[in-house]
C-alpha cells in the first residue's frame, strides 16, 4: 500500500478518535508496521504512546495521554461503533476528576476500571476489574468517566488526600454535577470511620456539603 493510500485509510478512522489510531486499527485496515514506520519517518504520524498514534497535522488536546491509554486498552475497537459498557475502560478516581476539571488534582497514575478483565504491565497505568451501572458513567472528550459523585467516593475509598477530594466536591456541587447530594452524603459519611473520623462525625460535612 502507497503511502498517499494509508494516510487516506488512517484520516477516515483518526476522524472519529480526535486524531489518533491504534496499529492494531491500522493492520485490520491493511496498513502494515512497515508503513506506519515510514509514515512516521516522513512526520505523516507521530508515536503518542505504545501502539497509539497521531495524525500529522492533528492539534494536540488536553486529554492526549489519557485518551491515547484508554485507546491503547480496546486496540481494535472498530471506530464509531458503541460498545457495550462492560468491553468499555472507564476512567476512575483522579484521572476522572481531572478529565472532568474537578479540583486541583492530576491524572496519573492513569486509572481506569472494566467489566471485563483487562491486564497491563505498563508503569503509571492501573485497570480494575469492576462492573458499572449507567448512571455511574459520563462522557468527557468522549472517554467515559465516572460520575463526579462515583469519582468523589472512589478517591475517599483510594485513600486520596482529602483537602483534594473536598476540592473535587466543591467542584462538581458548583456546577451541578451532583443530582443527588443527599445520597452522596450518605455515602461519605459510611466512609468516615475508615477515614479515621469519630463515630457520629460528619465526614460529608468536613468535605463541603451541608455548608
């Protein structure tokens, strides 16, 4: 396959990926290794992370790295095709906090959860073998996230520092990211004793809500 040829093949699936491909997306296209490494000589593509790559050309976001890593987990995923929610990565605890710009916390080390077993040796990467209901998933920059209210539980039981959980709290309440605070607050406060805070203390009530 010329090079003219591929780059056609890998701009109608890169469409749908805000730029980036899988080699393993690229192969089922008929374009083989040899041909991303000339393309990527001529500076056609760029090498993003382990199997994934950019089209030249194509900006930089934000989310790069994450989505490039939530890429990388379904290689062969076949774009714009929806997937059932169980074969779907989800990001969870800081990696979806920051994707959804709650609080002042950073994303690595890049953490996601799967219906389906998932296992990767790559450092900074971590997959939980967990099961969602819908409503504990959102959309941002199209990777699915948990909820701001599923992403604050997940931190406290992470053992995340918590002046930056009440960070990402304050964040979501503001923008009203919490259909249920109540609920919420129920949920925290059952996390308070392992968390160190005496029986009948309010751990919802530290983090922000109630103020």
């Amino acid at each position: 396959m010329n090079s003219l040829e591929a780059i056609k093949k890998l701009n109608d699936v890169s469409a749908y990926q805000r730029g980036m491909f899988t080699s393993a997306q690229a192969k089922r296209l008929g374009v083989e290794r040899y041909t991303l490494a000339r393309l990527e000589k001529g500076g056609s593509i760029e090498r993003v992370a382990r199997g994934v790559y950019r089209m030249g050309g194509a900006p930089n976001v934000r989310e790069e790295s994450v989505y490039a890593t939530w890429l990388s987990l379904v290689p062969d995923r076949e774009p714009g095709v929806s997937r059932a929610i169980e074969q779907t990565p989800v990001a969870m605890g800081a990696t979806s906090a920051w994707l959804q710009e709650l609080g002042e916390i950073g994303p690595e080390p890049l953490e996601f959860c799967c219906g389906m077993r998932k296992q990767t040796q790559r450092k900074g990467i971590v997959v939980h073998k967990r099961l969602l209901d819908a409503a504990d998933v959102v959309y941002r920059a199209g990777i699915p996230a948990t909820s701001p209210a599923r992403t604050v539980i997940d931190l406290i039981d992470g053992g995340e520092d918590l002046s930056l959980v009440a960070g990402v709290l304050e964040d979501a309440l503001a923008r009203g990211f919490v259909a249920d605070i109540e609920s919420l607050a129920h949920e925290i406060d059952r996390r308070g004793k392992k968390a160190g805070f005496p029986r009948g203390a309010s751990l919802s009530g530290l983090l922000g809500i109630g103020r």
